[in-house]
C-alpha cells in the first residue's frame, strides 16, 4: 500500500485533476470527492469533481455539489491525475471507468476491505470507519486548512457511513475526528437534521411499497425485501429514494441478516446486506462477487428474482449456523 504522505506529494506535483466516485453515490463518496476537491483547489490547482451518477437530493445541502460533473461530460476535460475515491473496483466507476484507459496517473483511495489494487498507487485502509476519514488524514498531509466547508462534506461522509454513529465500524478514533470537524466549522445538528429528517416523501412511499414484499425465514434471521423497477416507475420515483430502507429491516427484533434485492434494470439486481452482531455479511457478498464490509456489503447480480432470493437466503442462513457454531467452539 503507498504511503499516504508519497501521494500527498504526488497531488503537490499534479497540474489538472479529476477526482471520481462510485455508481448511485453516497454520502461518503460525495463527501469525500467534494472535501478532496475543495482542499485541491485551495492549491491553486485546476480540478475537476466527477460522479458516474447525479448527486442524491439528500446531499444537495453540501457546499458546491452543483459543481459536479456526470457521466460522459467528464470526457471533455484534459487531466493528467485521476484520484478514484470510496470505489472497490473499477466497475463501480460506471462509465467514468474508461478515463482509466487514458495516459494519466491513477490513484485509488478507499477503505472497504474487499476493496482491490487497480490503480497505479492504492491506499486502502479498512480499518478508517469512512474514506472521509482517510481525506482528513490527506488534507493534513497536505498541510492544507479545513475550512467550513471541508469540514461539512468529511463529517457527511463519516456521519452516513457510520450510521449516525451506530455502525460497528464507530470507534474511539472516529469519535475524535468528528470532533475536530465540529471544532472546524461542521453543524453536525444541521448535518443530521438534513440527512435524516429532511427526506422527500417519495421515499417513504418507496418504504410503505417495499415492507409489502418482506420476508423473514422461519427462524426469524433473516429478513429481505425488494424493490422492483415497474414499482419505481410507477411512482416517479428515483433509485436514491430507496436509501436507508434496509435499515428499517435489519432493525427487526431477532433478525441477524437484513438482505435488499433492488432491481436497478431489468433482471438486474443491487443486492445489499447488512448484519447485526455476528455474521460477516462481506463473506456472503463475496459469494456472488461483490464485497463490502464485515457488517454492511453488497453485489450486483443477473437473474429471476424468486430463484436469486432463494439462493441468497439459502447461503446467508448457512452463513448464521457456520458463525454460530464457530462461536460455540
């Protein structure tokens, strides 16, 4: 893994820049993306901040997110440095993965532990709660100052991947550093009062749709449901408007695994998993190609709904017992 302070050094030495996240972004990769831009630019240096999908509603309260450029519009600049952050692998960059082909430098920057080495310098660093927090820890190798609004966008990104600080990735040292951006300027009152109590409607219309479809198995588990796109369509309503409804699922008393089959084109399903206290649910990912986290992962995967539920629910119920009894060893 390359030594942060070495790619602190290679941005010194960058001209132009695009700084990318991942397909249906989240408040890390937004967050993250637009704190490294903002500190960049404070350099003098001529940066461009890319996302393969537009930014959700829900973080349209961040400084500056109109600045973001989708898709193929990022084609249009000329970069010599490309920084790719909170992206596992190079196919969640969605089309934005072809600016990997150019004659540029690469660096990749995330914090999930199925995360791979595709870039010509990687730091991966699982045990940060958020790559916000490893864009903290850059900012200060750059010895760059964090404004309000660095700040704002860090505390976003480790605030949602955190849970509101519930997740069991919330340690001491998170603690600390969410502390520090409030003693530089983020409101994490208001930070939480736009990420959790200023959601459309449409998502809970979503929700009341999605809980017709739950499931749990005999034992009480494992709970799923899932979100199909003629249901999406015929309320208007977007793919980001299905955040945080598996939360609602794995806050179900008795259940280990919450599992969400939502179908993002036809026969194509985002499977997310979340997990409680036990279960690895990024071993379970991996059983289907994706990856994630030991309590939050997720995959991508083709095929008739009814029969991927029944596969996946089947190796997720396998997952419980094989924990279980290596617990009882």
């Amino acid at each position: 893994m390359t030594d942060l302070r070495v790619i602190a050094g290679l941005l010194h030495n960058a001209d132009k820049l695009v700084i990318a996240g991942h397909v249906m972004p989240d408040g890390d990769c937004v967050g993250s993306v637009r704190a490294l831009g903002l500190a960049l630019s404070q350099m003098g240096k001529d940066v461009t901040i890319a996302l393969p999908d537009p930014v959700p509603e829900i973080f349209s309260f961040l400084p500056g997110v109109d600045e973001f450029v989708i898709g193929q519009e990022a084609f249009k600049g000329q970069y010599d440095f490309m920084v790719v952050l909170d992206c596992s692998v190079p196919e969640r960059l969605g089309p934005l993965r072809d600016m990997l082909e150019r004659p540029l430098t690469v660096v990749n920057i995330d914090h999930h532990v199925s995360s791979h080495e595709f870039a010509h310098y990687n730091y991966i660093s699982p045990s940060h709660a958020a790559t916000a927090e490893i864009i903290q820890d850059l900012i200060g190798c750059l010895e760059i100052e964090v404004t309000s609004e660095i700040a704002t966008c860090l505390y976003t990104g480790i605030v949602t991947d955190t849970g509101s600080f519930q997740y069991e990735n919330t340690t001491p040292e998170t603690h600390r550093r969410a502390a520090l951006l409030m003693e530089q300027g983020a409101s994490s009152v208001w930070i939480n009062l736009m990420i959790n109590e200023q959601k459309p409607l449409i998502n809970l219309l979503v929700l009341e749709n999605a809980l017709k479809t739950l499931n749990l198995s005999p034992c009480g588990c494992v709970a799923w449901v899932s979100v199909e796109r003629d249901m999406l369509d015929r309320l208007n309503a977007r793919d980001e408007n299905t955040d945080g409804l598996i939360g609602y699922i794995r806050s179900i008393r008795g259940v280990e695994v919450a599992i969400f089959f939502h179908e993002i084109s036809s026969g194509l399903y985002k499977v997310g998993f979340r997990s409680k206290e036990i279960v690895d649910v990024n071993r379970l990912a991996s059983l289907f190609g994706g990856g994630g986290h030991v309590r939050a992962a997720g995959c991508v995967i083709n095929g008739d709904l009814k029969s991927l539920q029944a596969k996946i629910v089947f190796e997720a119920l396998k997952l419980i017992e094989e924990t279980k009894r290596g617990i009882q060893a």
